[in-house]
C-alpha cells in the first residue's frame, strides 16, 4: 500500500486529498439538511395555526381564509362565512352563536349539527371549508386557548356576541367548557337565555332571526302597531314575508310575553 501510494506524485497525492476532503463536506452537508427537514416535518399544528394567521394578515387576506382558499370555519367571522355557498346573513349568525356555545367544530359532522345546514348544503360546503387548529382564534399573542383570564381569547369568544340580541351581549363569557357563565345548560344549543319577545323587540333584534333580515323586521314591526300585540307565535305567520319556514326556524327562540 505505501509503495502503492509513494507511486503518486505530489501533485496527484494532493488532489486525491482534495477529492475526499470535499466528499466529507458534502456529507456534512447533506446530514444537516436531512436534520432540518425533519425538524420542520414535525413543527405543532398550534405554532403552525399562528403563523398562518400572521401570512393572512401580512398578505391582506381575512383570518380564516387559508392560501389554499379554503375557510377556516373555526376562525372565519360573519362577513367571510358568508362568502360561503348557501351561507347569509342569518345562517352566518347561527355558525358563529353554535360555535360560541358548543366549541370548535371538529369535523365536518359537527357542521351538520348546526340547523339549517342540511346534508345538501353540508355536501356544497365539505369541498370549501376546513375545520383548522383553533389556535387562531386567539391571535399570535395568546399562550393558552383554555385560560380563561387570557385576554386575546376571551375577546375572541365575545366577538360572535356582537351579532347577538341584546340578551345575550350582556353575558359574560367563559372560553373554558363552552357555557355562559352562571348559567345552566340550555335545551338547545341555540337556545338563548331569554328568548326574543316580539311584542317588544326592536327592529335590530328581530333582525338576528333566522331568515329575518332588516325589511320583514320592520314589517313585524308595523304589524304589531297596526294589529296590536300577537296573541301567540303563530300569529305572526300573518306577517308577509314569514310562512311556516321561518316560524319553524325560530319556535324556540321567540315568545310573546
């Protein structure tokens, strides 16, 4: 081997030194891009949820509009649900008060638990929606989605509030468990504490119905002046514009005294 190796001349002893210097360079290099990769491969959905937040926003995009163009249906706020196929106004303000009250959505099946969603409607939806880390919801500065006294998500779960009757503005909500605080488990999850009268109810309120938005409210309105108090919530199927559909929509959420 040494005679093999004193056969080379300087010159060629000192490329061949080279040659492996730089294979070992090579490998180092190689090795530290395998490191990184996996390392970022592995990174938590919740930092990952933040930093696509930041994207949105450094970009002009609305939080909850994902780059892939889908809504982030645990984040997204009215005006965005509403760009939605089949979502309006008043549907838009169902998603956010089921969310308020029962969490996150999960999956899509959890979608289908909101009513007037529908199997149909719930199919239109499946290809645009995404059901992401809720982590956005607190915005970059929250450090615990749970932690009641943590202001970025208290003021994140009061916002879908803003949409609300006025009953419900004037609640204090806790993020840990979903519940108003102080109160008890309603019947159903869109159930508000006190349901809407609409013998008194202004025209903004009336207008948080389903199906109900501001034109028909003041027609409800002008019937209850002309007409005198409804007698009962069947009455106002006499309203124009009602029908059984939004009586069916609203029958728990409204009353007459």
């Amino acid at each position: 081997m040494n005679k093999v190796v004193a056969s080379f001349t300087e010159a060629e002893r000192n490329l061949i030194v080279f040659v492996l210097a730089v294979m070992a360079l090579g490998a180092g290099i190689v090795s530290w891009r395998n490191a990184n990769q996996a390392t970022m491969t592995f990174a938590p959905a919740a930092s990952s949820a933040v930093a696509d937040t930041s994207k949105a926003l450094a970009d002009g995009r609305p939080p909850g509009l994902e780059e892939s163009g889908r809504v982030n249906i645990n984040v997204a706020d009215q005006q965005l649900l509403e760009t939605l196929p089949g979502i309006g106004p008043a549907m838009a303000k169902t998603i956010l008060r089921y969310r308020e009250v029962n969490g996150a959505f999960k999956s899509s099946a959890d979608l289908d638990n909101v009513p007037g969603i529908g199997p149909a409607k719930l199919m239109k939806l499946e290809p645009m929606v995404s059901f992401g880390a809720v982590a956005e919801m607190g915005g970059a500065g929250s450090s615990d989605a749970k932690g009641a006294g943590a202001e970025g998500n208290v003021a994140a779960r009061q916002q879908p509030l803003t949409n609300a009757p006025a009953t419900l503005q004037a609640q204090s909500v806790a993020v840990g468990g979903g519940n108003v605080a102080g109160s008890s488990p309603a019947p159903s999850p869109l159930l508000p504490p006190d349901r809407i009268n609409i013998n008194k109810a202004t025209a903004q309120e009336l207008d948080k119905l389903h199906g109900v938005g501001p034109a028909l409210a003041q027609r409800i309105i002008e019937y209850r002046v002309q007409s005198g108090p409804f007698k009962s919530v069947a009455e106002l199927d006499n309203v124009k514009g009602v029908g059984p559909k939004i009586l069916e929509k609203n029958a728990g959420l409204i009353s007459v005294d």
